[in-house]
C-alpha cells in the first residue's frame, strides 16, 4: 500500500511539472533557454537615453535623434516632419524646442569643426530656434536617415523630407543621428533622463505582431 502511495505521488509530481513546462528531475531540456518563449526576456532597458532590447524583437527600444533645424521652424514645417515619423509607426519619447546655445552646437559638429563652412553651420543653426525629438521604434536610425534624405536636397529623392522641402544644401530642414552610436551621444547631449518620456503605446503589439 505504501509502495502504491509513493506510486501516485510521484505521478501527480511528474504531472505537474509537465504541466508547468518544466523537465523532468535529473533530465536537461533539450530546447535552449534563448529559443524557447518561456524564457525570460532580457532586463528592460527603456529608461536609457539610447539603444536597448525589448523581448522578443532585438532593436525595438532603439533611438534617434531628430531635430528641425531653423529654416525648417520658419516654414512651419513641424507638424508635417512629426507626422511622417508617427506614421512610419515610431513613438515619440522626446520633445522640445530651443534655441542652441554655441557650446552646445559645438559639441554637436565637433566631427566638422575643421571644415570651411563650420562657422557659417554655427551661425545658421544658432539663427533660431530649432525642434529636437526622440523617436524610438524597430532600426530607427537607419530608417530615419531614409526618410529624411540626402544631405544635397537636388541628391535626395522624392518622398523623403529634404526631397520634398528643401532646394539648397545649407539649408536642408532637418538632422537625422547617422549611427546608434552616433544617436546615443546626441540623445544625451541634448536631452536630460528626465526629459525622456517611456510609456506605452498601445498600437505596439499590432506593429511588431511576430
């Protein structure tokens, strides 16, 4: 009787650790943790200012750095950049609009510092004010770059920003962060952590259905 007892307990043990997925004692499972959809996703790194993972899509939480330069606040051309990137299906995490100080746009175009228009970018950048956002989605920066278009507004095709709205190279609208890397110091250069905003999107399980 008591053999028989022991018998159905271990049944039931059995039973239930099938039931939770888990394998049996004494026996790995042959799935591996990272390919399973029980395993737990990596940490969340969404209150970061740059790249992170979110589960199951790796790049999801990627950001950029998008900025309206002056001559694009001076055609009011805001609200249609705004639009194409929530309609490309990226979530705005960042947004304000500043007039850049020199040390800050200094800081920004370091990498041109040695070039002849230097100054003359300085000044224009610094002529009024800009708007800066954070865009978050899946390959944001590489996309961006497409939307936005050719840094020669006559090289840029039609459909992308500068193609549509600019005509002369010192004047082409709008920046773009041209690598994550690129982005993350940009991001933490003109944003503040407290000037992020995480929240939850709620068309984000529709947009990267998997």
């Amino acid at each position: 009787m008591v053999l028989f007892q022991r018998y159905l307990l271990r049944n039931l043990v059995l039973q239930g650790r099938r039931h939770l997925g888990l394998p049996r004692p004494g026996k790995e499972s042959s799935t591996p943790a990272w390919a399973s959809d029980k395993a737990r996703s990596p940490p969340s790194r969404s209150g970061s200012l740059g790249y992170s993972t979110s589960s199951g899509i790796a790049g999801v939480k990627e950001r950029t750095l998008i900025a309206v330069k002056p001559d694009g606040v001076q055609r009011r051309l805001v609200g249609q950049i705004v639009q194409r990137f929530e309609q490309r299906g990226f979530r705005l995490v960042g947004l304000k609009m500043l007039k850049a100080s020199d040390d800050l746009l200094s800081q920004h175009y370091h990498d041109l510092s040695k070039k002849p228009f230097y100054p003359n970018l300085l000044r224009y950048m610094s002529s009024g004010p800009v708007v800066v956002m954070v865009w978050e989605g899946h390959n944001v920066v590489r996309t961006s770059r497409m939307m936005v278009g050719n840094t020669n507004p006559a090289e840029a095709h039609a459909g992308t920003i500068r193609g549509d709205f600019s005509i002369h190279i010192s004047r082409n609208v709008v920046h773009a962060s041209d690598s994550v890397e690129g982005a993350q110091r940009e991001i933490q250069l003109w944003f503040s952590r407290k000037e992020l905003t995480d929240w939850d999107c709620c068309d984000h399980s529709s947009t990267y259905q998997v």
